[in-house]
C-alpha cells in the first residue's frame, strides 16, 4: 500500500494550465466573423465550447460556402 501511494506521488502531472485555450480562440474567431463585435466575441470567449457548438449548428447557408 505504501509503495502504491509513492508510486502515484510521483506520476501525477499537472494537467491543466493558465491561458487561452482552442475553445475560446475558435469561439472568438466565429462570433467575430459573424457579429463584428468585440463584445460579442469576449462573450463568446467566456463561453468558449458552448458557442462553438450554437455556431456549428446555426450557421446560415452563406456561411456553409467555402470562400
């Protein structure tokens, strides 16, 4: 049992860290593509995943053309 407590002691890394994550740089470039907006974007910034998601499925057909 003691060797198993040291054995996890030293195998745990840290998984999360400070910073933009790829969430919130996608949220941020969708709802400025739609909106023009800063404000917009912080919000959707905060939200990160769940606006992707509203985006992905509300896009307008427009939207859906590759430019």
């Amino acid at each position: 049992m003691l060797l198993a407590q040291l054995l996890a002691e030293q195998s745990t890394t840290i998984v999360t860290r400070s910073g933009v994550g790829l969430g919130s740089i996608i949220a941020v470039v969708c709802s400025w593509d739609r909106n023009r907006s800063i404000l917009w974007a912080i919000l959707a910034g905060i939200l990160t995943w769940i606006y992707v998601i509203y985006y992905a499925l509300n896009r307008t057909p427009e939207e859906n053309m590759p430019r």
